[in-house]
C-alpha cells in the first residue's frame, strides 16, 4: 500500500475508487487470485473520521453472505444491527404493512452498520488480504487503452498496467466521462437529511418508513437504543430544515417520529444529500467496467443503493474469475458484455421501482393518497405479495452470483 517506487506494476485488474465498492470488490477479486492495484484520491485515514460520512447503511442478508465470504463480516459483525422486521405506513392513516423474518425464514432481513464502521472494517480486512495494492491518496493522471490492455500513471507513484481498468469512483465518475458514457438523470427536487438519534425505548430491530407528503422518513435501527433517520424533503423546505437550530431541528423531528420510542435526542451533526436518478447509457467502455454508483443512482427509498452495488461487485466478481479460468482477456469486449447482460436488467428495473415509488408517495392528493393506501392492505393481507417484496429486501431475488448465497466462484 502507498506505493512510491517507479517501477511499472503489473495487475489483473485496476480499480478505481477505495471506497464501500471498491475495497470489497478488491478484496472479493484477490480472494479468487487476482491481482488488484487500488487507486483512491481521499486519505484512508481521513476516511474513518465520524465527520467524514454520518450515513448508516442496510446491508440485505444477500449482501450479507458476500462480506462474510469474502472476510469482511467477521469484523463488521460487532457493529452490526440485525434488522428483524420492516413497518411501512402512510402517514395519518392507520394502515402499515409488516414484513417480518418470519415470513420467509428465522435468518434476519438485513444488517444496519454506520459507514464509518463498514470502512473501519474494510481497513482490517485489507490488512490480512494478499494480492491487494493501495496507492492512496493518489489519482490517475493519465490512462491508455490498447487491444493489450490498460496503462495508467499516477500522480504520484510508478506506472501500471493491467487487462481491465474498472471504474467505482461514484456517480460524478471521470473515468465514465473519459469514455465518453452518457447519462441520463434527473433530479427529484429532493434533499435527503440524515441524522442518528438516540431514544428512551428499544427498537426491537424494526425499521420504519413513514410516508409524508413531502417524502420519505425512515427509522432505521442500530445498535443500543440508537436509529439512523433519512428524511427526504423538497429542497425548499430541506433548505430551511438544514438551517434550523439543534432546538427546533430535535423538535421537527420528535414529531416525525411519533411517541413511540418513547424521548428522543439528536446526537451529533446531520448531514444533506440532494437526492436524484441516474442511469448512464452503457455500464461497460474500451477495458472499462462501471460498478457502484458510478453505474446507477438510485434514489434511497428501498435503502437499496449501497446493495445494489455489493450485486455489482459479486456479479463481477463471478464473470472475471470464470474468464481468467478459461484464459480469457479479461478486458475483452466478450466478457465485460457478460457483466452487462447479467446486471443492466437488475439496475433498470430497481430504478424504476424507486422512481415509482418516489412519485407514489411524495404527495398528498387525494386520489393517490387512497389509492397507494387501498394497495398497502392488499399488500399486507396477502401472503404472496409480502413475500416478494421480503425476497426484494433481503436481495434473495433473481439469479444470484454465488458470493450472494455466500460461496466464493471456483475456478
């Protein structure tokens, strides 16, 4: 790691971007014997402050399985929050859907953990993990593709090379615009504020999503009487909540929440995310892939970003190790068109279910209030239905890479 000779190093793969996708996918790609160089412009240790990121994360149990394979989990597991069931409610209404564990298995729908734990845990991890090369803080200056491969020079640090140069740098991605990528997007004319709480009473594991006319508000649990909330606002308004005193902010909140966690206190800075969709035109280029949210922007009403991400990386993982298997170019036009096939129809169809959503219940009219109200008790009277939006939640849907059932591909 911070490699500083100027020798030319060579790599299966070059990964750009050290962060909750990048990391994992390294360590996932060494665990199957790939070489892997990780190029990352923040300062790792600057990565694990409280300050830098105050997000929490669902991690559904699909994901779950992959960082436990792979060897994150078992230093994740002593941050994580089970989360046990699910309540989904309009607000004003007395109708709520309940999706619990039990109806699919006695396993949990997913885990909470605070970002700052899931880098801390990545840290540990890359420490016992052979075949993973840092260069951090540093950036690609330049990068040159050619039908043998990928060549990069740093800003700092020797010259690499590599079959495949993959992109996990977030959605303002300049790799993706170096390719020349288009995007599509727009924006919800939301802001997404994010703050923890600590409360009187226990959670007992539930997260709760509250429908308001302005947006969602969701309750999510960690652990100890603690909740990580993500309220999405009009920006109008988000302008004017971000602005507000501790006092008022507390305030504004407790009311949101309800009564029953019982007193409920704002503990430490809250953080705004301007909330929007993207998807670009393609999510491969020349010996390019794109992973994260460099391959699509979700907006987080399903608290699906981040997963849909962890499937990115087990399905890459999975295509590349079959490949170098067979002695395939790992940058070849057929297996990165493998990659694709597998996850655009995953992403398209997760970011039309959350737009969807978004435009469902981020109003108040009438006729849409009763009709989304009428669809939660159907939802919640019918068996079949909970169970598919349980199978959706916990990313136990469709056809899985192996890591996503907890197994590392063999070769």
């Amino acid at each position: 790691m911070g490699q500083k000779t100027k020798t030319k190093q060579s790599f299966d793969a070059i990964i750009s971007g050290g962060g909750m996708i990048g990391l994992p996918l390294a360590i996932g790609l060494s665990r199957c014997g790939m070489k892997v160089a990780v190029i990352d412009a923040a300062t790792p240790k600057t990565q694990l402050d409280k300050t830098f990121d105050g997000r929490s994360s669902a991690i559904a149990y699909a994901s779950y399985l992959m960082l436990d394979a792979i060897g994150l989990w078992q230093h994740a597991a002593k941050f994580a929050q089970p989360i046990n069931d699910i309540h989904v409610s309009d607000a004003g209404t007395f109708v709520f859907v309940h999706f619990e564990t039990g109806d699919h298995d006695h396993n949990p729908m997913g885990f909470m953990v605070e970002n700052r734990h899931i880098r801390l845990s990545l840290e540990e991890c890359l420490k016992e993990t052979k075949g993973v090369t840092r260069f951090a803080p540093n950036k690609i200056k330049t990068h040159k593709k050619s039908a043998g491969g990928v060549s990069v020079t740093l800003e700092d640090g020797p010259a690499l090379s590599a079959p495949l140069l993959i992109a996990a740098e977030g959605r303002f991605s300049s790799l993706r615009k170096s390719a020349g990528i288009g995007v599509t997007n727009w924006s919800y004319k939301q802001s997404g504020i994010v703050a923890t709480i600590e409360h009187e009473h226990p959670h007992l594991g539930i997260a709760h999503e509250l429908f308001f006319g302005d947006g969602p508000f969701a309750i999510l649990p960690l652990q100890g009487n603690r909740s990580s909330l993500v309220w999405a606002l009009k920006d109008d308004y988000a302008d004017l909540v971000k602005d507000f005193s501790d006092a008022a902010f507390e305030r504004e909140i407790s009311e949101r929440v309800g009564g029953f966690l019982g007193k409920v206190k704002v503990t430490g800075p809250r953080w705004v995310f301007p909330l929007s969709l993207q998807m670009p035109d393609s999510i491969i280029g020349e010996r390019l892939v794109l992973t994260g949210d460099a391959a699509h922007g979700i907006h987080p009403i399903a608290g699906q970003g981040l997963n849909l991400g962890f499937r990115d990386i087990a399905a890459l993982i999975e295509v590349l190790n079959s490949a170098k298997s067979k002695g395939e170019d790992l940058g070849g036009v057929q297996v990165l068109e493998r990659y694709e096939r597998w996850r655009r129809t995953d992403n398209l169809v997760l970011a039309t279910v959350t737009d969807g959503l978004t435009k469902l219940f981020s109003n108040d009219l009438k006729a849409v209030k009763a009709a989304r109200t009428f669809g939660l008790g159907v939802v919640q009277k019918t068996p079949k239905a909970k169970k598919f939006f349980v199978d959706h939640a916990r990313g136990t849907f469709g056809k899985l890479p192996v890591l996503l059932k907890g197994e590392l591909p063999r070769n």
